[in-house]
C-alpha cells in the first residue's frame, strides 16, 4: 500500500523563487509525475490498476453496447438468447418499463404516477434550497402529499378510482420513504426529548422503544406488519398491506432518528439550556425556541444520510410481497418469453436507486461543508 | 437571515399538524368483511377482493401493461361476474405463501385463488374452506436431460431446488425419507429466483407441481433439454378458499366452479352463450337461468351464468387460454366424461 | 423522584420543600405527564393484546412453545452441527443461529479488514488508486443491500457446472455448487490442539500484560514474542503430535451429481457474505479515513521529533487517537452487518430468519415465530454492544 498523504510540505528554500520549475514538474506531465508515478511501488499499482479498469471497461462497453440487443418485435426474445451472454439484452427494458415504473397502475392512467414521482422529486428539491427553510416548507409538504394521495387514489375531480394494491413501481418507493420520513420525525423528535427527559417512566419508554427496534433487522419488523399487525386489531377491522409496512417503516426510521436528533441535543452545550432556564422559559419554550432549532441544525448532514438509508431499506419490502421498484423489476422477468434476463433488470433499477441516493449524499456533504464553514478559520 | 431559528420550529409543527391531517386519510380502514356476511360486504364495497400468486405463469401474473392474466386472476374475474355481472369489479391482491392465510382470516382479501393445496390440517385450523378444487395437480421433479436420470429414485446425492414453507417441502422430506435418499435443499421462497437456480445448473433437480414444472420447461430456450420424471409423489388438489363459516359465500364460489365445468360439459363457450340461450335442453336452460331460478338460490341474479361465461368463457377455454401454451395437458383436469375427475353435480 | 439534577429554580427555594398539590409545582406536573403516557401506552399495548388474544381464540390457531419439541421436517442445506429433518424444530432453529453467527463472525473479519485497506487507499498519494477507492465507496453506499445480494446471487449462478468445474489446483473446484477445498478430517487430536491454541492464546496476553507492568516498573522492555511464540504454536503442536499426529486429508471429488469430501462453500453462502463485506467495507472505509484524518497532522510530528520509529508512530501515538473515532460508528457496522444478515432469506441461505420463517408457515404460530427472530437478533446485538462499550471504555480518553 502507498504511502498516506500525511507527509509536511518541504520547506521551500528561498532561492526556488527565482527560477520556474523543470517541465518534468509542472502541467500534466508534472502532475502525473507526482500523483501516478513516484516510486516504482506507485508506478506498478497504477500501471495494474489501469490496465484492470480499462479491460473492465471495454468487456463492459461490449456486453452492454457493442453486442446489445435494444428491441425485439413481440416477445420474440429467440434474439436474444442466442447471444448466449455476450450481450445483454435492453429489449427487456423496453418492453417492461412501464411495468417496471409503475407496476400493476392501470395502464392509461400511468401519468398519475408519473406525476406523483416528479412532484416527489420537486418536494425534495425545494426543501434542499436553504431559502425555503421556513414556516411555508411545513405547508408545501403538507400540500404535495395530499396531493399526491388525492393524485394516486383518485374518486374525485374526474379522476377514476384507482385502489391501493393496484399502485406499484417506483412511486411505492418514494411513497414508502417520504411519508416514513414525515411520520418519523416528529415521532423522532419526541422520542429523542423524552430519552433526555428528567421523568424516569417517559425516559424509560424512550429507551425501551429505540433499544428494541435497533436492536432487531427490518425484516423481522415487517414481518411483524405483515403477519401480526391482523391478529391485533379488533375482528373486522383491517388495514391494507402497503399501510402496515408503512407503519412498520415508520416504528424502525422513528428510533433511529431519534438517535440522531439525540446527538444534536446532546452537543448543544449546556449554557443554552441554563441561559433559557433563567430567562424563565417553561420546557415547551425552552425546547421550541432555544434547543430543538439549534440541535436540529446540527444534524442536518445526518439526517439527510439516514434518509439515504432508509430509501435503500424500502427495497426490503419485496420479502413481503409489495411491489415496491425491486419488486416490480423483478416480477417483470418471471413471465416465460423474458425469464433470465435479471441482470439487465438489476442494472436498470440499481441506475435508479443510484441516482436518487447519489443526489442526496452529494448534497449531504456540500450541506456539511457549507454549515461547518463558520467553524473553520 | 439566520437559516434555522424558531421559524424552523414552526415549520415543522405545520408540518406535524398536516400530516396530522392527512393520517386520517391514509389509515381509511377498509369496509368491514366480517366472517359472517362476505357476500354483502363484497356488495356494499362495489368489488370482490381476490388474492393470487404474487407472479406464476399461467395461473397469475401481471403483463406489461400491469393487468392480471392467469387461469387463478380468470377465477377471480368468473366469481366478480356472477355477482356484480362485472369481470372487472375485482381487485387482486398479491399475497405471498407466507402472508396467504392470514390475509384471508384477517378480511384483506375475501377469497383465495392462489394454487393452495387442501389439505387436512389447514381446512380445519387456519379458518378457511375450501370450497372447489380447480387444478388437479401433484408434485414432480425435473431434471436436465442431459443428466441421464430416467426416474426419481436415481436422485441420490442431487441438489433439488424447493420452495420452502410450503407442502412441496414437506412432501420432499418424506418421500426422501420413505425412499432413503439423501440429498441437499436449496431452498428460496422468491420463486423466481429459485427457478433460475434451477435453470443455471444451480440444482440438479426442480420439484414442485406438475402443472409449475411443465409451465417452466416449455418457457425454456429448449424444452427437450429437460425432463419433468415419471414419478409424482403426492396429490395436490389447488382449491378455492373462503373465510370459515361464510356458507353462501363458499356456495357461490363453488358453483361458479361447476358452472365452468358445466358450461364445458354442454358446448357452451364465450362466443356462444347468447344463441344457447335457445337450447332446448332442460338443464341448459336452468344453467343459463331462462328457469329453475338457480341463480336466486344463490342470492345472485338469474343471469348470473351468462355473465360469467361471457367474462371468462368456460373451463375448457380458460384452460386452452392459459394453460395449454405453457404445455399443461388436461391430463386430471379433463371432464369425468373425457375420463378426467373434474364433476360437476347438476344445475337443478 | 430524585433531585439529583440541580434546577436553577431549586436554588430559589430549599431542595426538600413538600409537594403542593398544584399544577405550578413541577413535580406534580412532571408525575401527571408520566402518568398520562404510561397509562396511554400501556393502554394501547392492552387493547393491542386483548385482540390478539381473541383473535387467536376465534381462529383456533395455537399458541405457546410446544412445537419446538416436535419433529421439524424441514431440510437444511448448511449445518454445523448435525441435523436431519426428523430433529425437532428447536434444533432446527439452532442449526438457523449458528448459520447467522457463521456469516455474521466471518462478515465482520474480512469487512474490517477490506475496509481498512480502503479507507487508507482513499488517503493515498496514487491519484487514480484514491479516486478509484472514493468511487468505490460512492457506488456501493448508494445501491440497496437487497440489489447487491441478488445480483451477486446472479453472478455465481453463472459459474460451470460440477462437470466443467473451474479447477485451479489439486483438490481446489469452483462450480455453481460452490467452493469446494481440501479439509483435514476432524479427529479428537484436533480438538484438543485448538483448545490449547486457546489457551495458549489467553496465557500469553497474560504474560504481555505482566511484562508491560514490569517495564513500567525498571524501564527495561522485555520482548514478549518468543514466550508467547512457543505459547500459541509450541503448545498446539506438542499436544497434536501427543495425540498421535492425526492427519487425514479429505479431498474433494465428483460423484453422481455432487462434489463429496472436503469443505464447501456454498453460493449462497458466498454470495451473502460477498454483498455483506462489499457493503459493509464501503461504510467502514469512510470511518477509517475519517478517523485517519481525525488524528493531528503535528501528532505525527511531534512523535517523529521524539525520535519514535514509524512503526512505534503509528501504534503508540496515531491508532490509540484514530480509534477513539473510529470504535463507536464501528460498533453500529458490526451491528448492522449482523442485521443485515437476515436478508439471507432472500438468496435462501438458511439463516435463523429463514427457519423460522419455515417454522412458522408451517405450524402457523406467527408470534412465536417473530418473537424468537427478535429475541435472537436482541440478544446478539445486545452482546455485541456490550463488548464494544467495555472496548470503548478501554481505549477512551482518560480525562481530568
């Protein structure tokens, strides 16, 4: 392994002013000289790790373009097959993405979805821009996600209704995430300050809560959704399946954001909390005024990263059977004419997930950069 | 300005109070469907809730387009037309092997037409009946023909590809036992992903039933590569299930059943239901409710058989339409007058 | 209620005033808040219960643990101990435990070790191997775990057959069946060589902790190697060839269908730890170099003025500060890969989810099957926090 880049700077002795750098030092030809070929160990890793990418590069460029078969007539995927591997076959993107996007959405009212995940997508975006982070954004959340329920449900405004296990695709995805999201963290919050809190029952709770859901995979809690949630309500009462995750989703995002906001709380020095107890403030001030604003911001960053991973656990849901993104990717190769053509499938909703996720975690560390900047000197 | 301040508070307690409001919307409960009165329930909600497969070819599974096809997704299309005289008031629900009983005690679905075998110890403890036997079928195994195997006894020391938590499982483990065989699970409940286990050379051998084996075998590049064994080791009748104690609900989807069969039984078909209205034969004409008022009995209407074959067609014809393509014979299915088990008792 | 936090307001007054019943008082705020939850919550877990109660009565499905006595009838594909389907299902459900242990001890190893090679190759002077190592990172943390697991389950199925194994070397055969190596047959010999090795191991800490007491006492270091050298090798062997020298290799070969003899890896196997250290390396790797970095680039040169040599730099000065970072977020790593691990039963790896799963599909009992998942995932997370919480304390900052 190179070495770290820890090394000090070499003193600069004073006559080097005068005279301009050998060519071997500067522009690319220094730059390469530097970063890829100082030492022979250097020289050697990236000769090998060269020669490894652009082997990878090329057999990748060749099964996925060069070789690829973009569209068969009819379900005639012989084509297809006969590549025997050597190319991959996007015909099958072709004839299921629709199916893939949206799942089993009545097909002519596909741009309700469709819809839906553009306004996700601009919820995301306005509450991303620092100039929104005001009373409004609670509105404008509050509005889209109506919305986007009256949008995806329909019965009203001409709109035909459409019921809730006939929605799939990627709008699942972004459904699961964003209401777990907008659930979980005023639960969150509340968890957080009541592990904080000075009365031992409430704390208690609070510890008890967010100790067991960390402490088991989310499999097993939606399983629990999935097959105990019927056996606790009342005989003739149910609630559908997409529901029950959610609820679920919402239980395992809560402790965990709540361990985030924790962290906030607790690196709020103490002097705010003294300074707003002698003004006077009762808890609920204190809290709303002086500690919640400066805790949250804090963990903006952390916040936006737990979020990342939540949207990656969505994807759990295909155990149980609904038909989030991956489920739906998947089910669209168990009919017989596109059986066996999963990698083509996995690389599309993987390309999905990749950029919403990367989004996200791009912004997350320019986020971090820009809020840690006042600390920087 | 400061970009977090109490405005940020406030921003979320707005937001807190909207989503507050929207809860209520979110968590609508679904209508009620008691044990007692499914019928009704299914009436008062305006469509029958149906649970299939979550993907079997052939039985149900969505196209490209995210409609239900399938002789199990036609079923639920037959019994929606005989009480609403509309195939297309039904809503499927995909359950998973896991999750079916329970969805179905529990009011999330009103039925199950989803490949379940009746048997014994789940007719009488997981609170549902089966009403109708739709599918005659029995486990096997495939293997590639290329491995030389000619019968199931020579499998000593293969790898068999088996959905777990099913019967299939269990119905391995002892015939293994039974016939002192040793040989390793590869067990996914995901069926598609077990299938390509199979179909990569993962497992020497595939068991499920016959009617899965043959359905995978034809949708192969080459299905001469692969040899569904002689041997079946159990019987599986796949039923139609209701909620236990709902009488007239289990009646009715019974008798759609043997309306199937009927209708196959006296030439009538999808295309021809209209001109047989004229049949002079007595129980063609109670069949298709010109008297006898069967349909009444049933709590539906007297049409209700014409609505139904002509959603749906007849046995024959949901079988030619789904099943046939994927190489399932009659074989069991056929009509007891083909020499097959499929009765129905008279419409009288 | 205790008055163990001092309130600025209990200045005011003196700390043991008695209660007014009064909302003004605080207490008697703080009491009725605490009776107003618990009593809301433990009302909401009662009506929870009194249903599921009664649902279960009107479903007659069957409660309590007694199916663990009886026979299970599932196959198992992997065990470490022995099993057959007509073990009852409590052995079963073991067989499941140590399967996710199995995955779970290796997965945590060979992440931390990837990991760590990947955090310092981010922080190298090699431009393309550091970029290469940040789009590494970047690519794996932004695809769910689920994605990566079966498309690694994909790939391996993509290997030849049995008959068309990849054979690199004698007894060594990569096929769709998995990895199969040559192994030593287990003897009794065997046993007690790796008991010794134990104890050896644990003798010779013992003896590194004396020595270090010793040095602090007369400043002489004494070498601890060769003590403990004969300690964890010597002994082993002494105690092995006393046994008689067992040794029996078994090699693997093709009969009927399937490799017999030696030790397999299965696909399954592989491809769930595959994803799992993938994944998990890419969370550790930023850990790593966060906890590089953390560390001030003057440590490094005030031990380089003291005269310690590199290697001393590093162990004496920069890790004993880099993991004070590093230890708390790797805990949760260790956690989640453990977690994460119960995505098994998606490639069928027969893991404590899946049989349970099985368990309970077959025999209905759905909270008891879902209560024993819990109570096995709580136990193992609680164990492993645990011990990183007394590592922790360990190595943390001792402050004024």
């Amino acid at each position: 392994m190179s070495d770290l880049t820890l090394n000090t700077p070499a003193a600069a002795s004073p006559e080097a002013v005068s005279r301009s750098a050998p060519l071997s030092q500067v522009g690319l030809l220094g730059w390469a000289r530097a970063n890829l070929f100082s030492g022979w160990l250097n020289t050697a890793v990236t000769l090998v790790l060269a020669y490894l990418l652009i082997r990878w590069i090329v057999g990748f460029a060749e099964w996925g373009i060069v070789n690829a078969i973009w569209s068969v007539p009819d379900n005639q995927t012989q084509a297809c097959r006969d590549l025997k591997g050597t190319g991959a076959c996007w015909a099958v993107i072709a004839e299921k993405h629709r199916f893939i996007l949206f799942g089993t959405y009545p097909f002519e009212e596909h741009w309700r979805p469709a819809l839906c995940v553009l306004l996700f997508i601009g919820l995301y975006v306005v509450s991303a821009m620092r100039r929104f982070w005001r009373p409004v954004l609670g509105l404008i959340w509050a509005v889209v996600l109506t919305l986007i329920g009256v949008l995806m449900w329909g019965g009203v405004a001409g709109l035909s209704y459409v019921p809730q296990e006939r929605w799939g695709g990627l709008v699942i995805t972004l459904i699961l995430a964003t209401f777990g999201l907008a659930f979980a963290f005023p639960l969150a919050i509340l968890v957080a300050l009541g592990r904080r809190s000075k009365l031992p029952a409430i704390k208690a709770l609070c510890v008890l809560y967010v100790e067991l859901i960390r402490g088991v995979p989310l499999i097993s809690l939606l399983f629990m959704a999935s097959v105990m949630f019927p056996l606790f309500l009342p005989e003739g009462m149910n609630i559908d399946k997409l529901l029950r995750a959610q609820i679920a989703i919402i239980l395992f995002a809560g402790a965990y954001l709540a361990e985030v906001v924790r962290g906030g709380l607790q690196a709020l020095p103490k002097g705010q909390y003294e300074a707003a107890d002698a003004l006077g403030l009762s808890y609920w001030q204190k809290t709303g005024f002086i500690i919640l604003p400066q805790a949250l911001r804090m963990v903006i960053p952390p916040l936006v990263n737990t979020f990342i991973g939540f949207f990656k656990d969505t994807s759990l849901v295909l155990i149980i059977g609904i038909f989030d993104l991956l489920t739906a990717g998947k089910t669209a190769i168990i009919e017989p004419a596109w059986q066996g053509f999963g990698i083509e499938v996995y690389i599309t909703v993987g390309a999905i997930y990749f950029v919403f996720c990367f989004a996200m975690s791009k912004y997350s560390q320019n986020l971090e950069a820009e809020l840690n900047r006042h600390r920087r000197r | 300005m400061q970009p977090f301040g109490p405005s940020l508070t406030r921003a979320l307690s707005i937001a807190a109070l909207g989503i507050g409001l929207a809860l209520p919307l979110a968590a609508k409960a679904q209508a009620p469907a008691g044990a007692a009165n499914t019928l009704d329930a299914v009436r008062a909600r305006g469509s029958l809730i149906c649970g299939v497969n979550t993907g079997l070819a052939g039985f149900a599974q969505p196209d490209s387009q995210g409609v239900w096809r399938g002789f199990d997704a036609d079923y639920c299309r037959a019994v929606a037309a005989a009480i609403f005289g509309d195939p297309n008031k039904v809503r499927f629900v995909p359950t998973t092997a896991q999750v079916r009983f329970t969805a179905l005690q529990s009011g999330e679905v009103d039925m199950l037409a989803r490949n379940t075998t009746w048997t014994l110890s789940r007719d009488t403890s997981l609170g549902l009946d089966f009403t109708a036997t739709n599918f005659y079928d029995g486990q096997g195994f495939m293997v590639k023909a290329s491995a030389g195997v000619k019968s199931a006894k020579e499998l000593e020391g293969a790898t068999i590809c088996v959905q777990p938590g099913t019967t299939t499982e269990q119905n391995l483990t002892d015939w293994a036992r039974a016939n002192r065989i040793r040989f390793t699970p590869v067990v996914i409940e995901r069926l598609e992903e077990l299938l390509s286990a199979y179909v990569s050379g993962r497992c020497d051998a595939y068991t499920t039933d016959v009617s899965g084996l043959a359905a995978t075998r034809s949708a192969q590049q080459r299905p001469a590569d692969h040899l569904i064994l002689p041997d079946i080791i159990s019987k599986e009748p796949l039923a139609l299930g209701v909620r236990q104690g709902d009488a007239r609900f289990a009646d009715i989807t019974r008798w759609v059943h043997f309306l199937l069969l009927s209708a196959e039984e006296f030439g009538i078909t999808q295309a021809n239901v209209d001109q047989m209205a004229n049949d002079p034969r007595p129980e063609v004409q109670r069949i298709l409710g010109k008297n006898g008022g069967l349909g009444e009995m049933l709590g539906l209407q007297n049409g209700w058989a014409v609505n139904v074959l002509k959603a749906v067609g007849n046995y024959g014809e949901l079988f030619q339409r789904h099943l046939v393509p994927l190489g399932i014979q009659r074989g069991p299915n056929a009509l007891w007058t083909q020499g097959g088990l499929q009765f129905s008792p008279p419409f009288r | 209620m205790s008055d163990s936090t001092i309130d600025p307001r209990s200045l005011r007054t003196p700390p043991r005033r008695p209660l007014r019943l009064s909302w003004s008082d605080e207490r008697v705020r703080g009491i009725v808040w605490q009776v107003l939850v618990v009593g809301l919550v433990g009302s909401i877990v009662w009506w929870l219960w009194s249903n599921t109660v009664h649902n279960l009565e009107v479903r007659r499905i069957a409660t309590g643990f007694g199916f663990l006595t009886r026979e299970a009838g599932l196959p198992i594909a992997e065990h470490v101990i022995d099993y057959s389907p007509t073990d009852t299902y409590f052995r079963a459900l073991m067989v499941g435990l140590l399967n996710t242990l199995k995955v779970a001890i290796v997965g945590i190893i060979l992440a931390t070790i990837l990991g760590t090679l990947i955090g310092i190759a981010r922080l190298s002077k090699n431009w393309l191997l550091a970029k290469l190592a940040a789009v590494y990172v970047e690519v794996i943390r932004d695809l769910p775990l689920l994605l990566q697991l079966l498309f690694w389950y994909a790939i391996l199925q993509g290997l030849p057959g049995p008959r068309q194994a990849i054979h690199p070397m004698e007894g060594v055969f990569l096929s769709n069946r998995g990895l199969k190596l040559p192994w030593i047959e287990w003897q009794d010999g065997h046993s007690y060589a790796l008991l010794m090795l134990i104890l050896g191991a644990v003798a010779t800490w013992l003896y590194r902790r004396q020595a270090l007491a010793r040095q602090m006492r007369d400043g002489r270091p004494r070498p601890v190697w060769p003590v403990g050298l004969g300690l964890t090798l010597g002994l082993p062997l002494v105690v092995w060839a006393a046994a008689g020298a067992p040794w029996t290799v078994d090699w693997p070969a093709l009969r009927g269908f399937n490799f017999q003899g030696g030790l397999n890896v299965s696909p399954e196997y592989f491809a769930l730890l595959l994803g799992l250290v993938l994944y998990t390396a890419g969370f550790i790797a930023e850990i790593v170099r966060a906890g590089i970095q953390a560390v001030a680039l003057g440590q490094w040169e005030a031990a380089q003025a003291l005269g310690l040599r590199s290697g001393q730099v590093l162990k004496l000065i920069v890790l004993p500060q880099a993991l004070r970072v590093i230890i708390p977020p790797m805990t949760s790593q260790y956690l989640n890969i453990t977690k994460n691990s119960s995505l098994a039963v998606a490639i069928g790896y027969q893991d404590i989810v899946s049989i349970a799963n099985t368990t309970l599909n077959q025999t209905g009992q759905a909270i008891e099957g879902i209560a024993i998942i819990m109570l096995v995932y709580l136990t193992i997370s609680l164990s492993i926090s645990l011990f990183m919480n007394w590592y922790n304390a360990r190595i943390a900052l001792v402050e004024r």
